[in-house]
C-alpha cells in the first residue's frame, strides 16, 4: 500500500527522483537529501509503514539487511571509520517522514556531522530498575 501524500511513496514509485543506490521487488535505499556526512543513505520498504516499530518483521529484516550492507560499503569504498545505523519512531523520537526508514550514516570524524549523546538521568535514584525491568517484560 502507499499513501498519496508521503515522499518516500512517491520515491519508491519513481514520481519524485532519488540517487538510488540500491532496489529489488521490496525495498530501496537512496542518499538522504542533507547529507548530514558524505554518503548518508536511507533504506525504506517500498510499501508504505509509518515507522519501524509499524512494519511487519518480514519486511522490517529485509530493510536491515540492505542497510547493513549499505554500512559495509561505506566502510569499503568511501573509507568511514564507523556507522551510525539508526531508525526514528514518531516525531517525539525526532521522525519527521512517516515512513520507515533507516538512517546509514558513515562516520569519518568523531563528532562531525551529529552526536548522540547519552546523558545519565538526573532522577536515576527515584527509578526502580528491577520493577522497570519487570514492567517492560510484561509487554514482550
Ligand atoms: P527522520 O527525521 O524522519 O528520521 O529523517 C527523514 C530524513 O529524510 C531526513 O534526514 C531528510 O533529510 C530526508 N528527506 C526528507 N525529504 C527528502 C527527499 O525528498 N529526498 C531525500 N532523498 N531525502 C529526504
Ligand atoms: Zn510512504
């Protein structure tokens, strides 16, 4: 299914043009118009699912798999010294396309491009990690 009025729709259908670097029957993987590094890729499913969590797992792994191998050649080819593989669940997590995609950011320098940072929560003591631990395994 794909919606009329999202981007990376009109992307996998070939109405909006793309660098594409990679494509077969249930995804494709493009440059990412920012650029935030040299080489910035996304990988999306070509049927439209709001986000990661939102996408059936046989899809989900066909999209991991082609971001993986997206990472190994920024490695190989464009020299990176490292990857950030990373996917944006609602705009609350900073998505901004609701469609699933993964981010294949090649890393050449530390700390250029972007950060992510994380910080200890400054209300740690008022957790209780042993009855967080509990309660997120309940909705396994
Ligand atoms: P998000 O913020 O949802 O995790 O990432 C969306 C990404 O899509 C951004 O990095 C943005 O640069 C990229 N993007 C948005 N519109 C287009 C477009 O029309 N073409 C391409 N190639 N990338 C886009
Ligand atoms: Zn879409």
């Amino acid at each position: 299914m794909h919606k009329d009025d999202c981007i990376f729709c009109k992307i996998a259908l070939g109405k909006v043009p793309a660098h594409k670097i990679y494509e077969d029957d249930d995804v494709i993987a493009f440059l990412d118009i920012s650029q935030t590094t040299k080489g910035h890729t996304l990988v999306i499913p070509k049927e439209h699912f709001d986000n990661y969590l939102a996408t059936p797992q046989e899809v989900m792994h066909k999209v991991m798999d082609v971001a993986q191998h997206i990472g190994q050649a920024q490695i190989y080819v464009l020299g990176a010294k490292g990857v950030n593989i990373l996917t944006n669940v609602n705009k609350e997590a900073g998505q901004s396309v609701m469609h699933f995609h993964v981010h294949v950011i090649p890393r050449y320098i530390s700390k250029e491009g972007f950060r992510i940072e994380m910080k200890e929560n400054p209300n740690i003591k008022d957790l209780s990690l042993p009855a967080l631990a509990e309660q997120i395994k309940k909705g396994l």
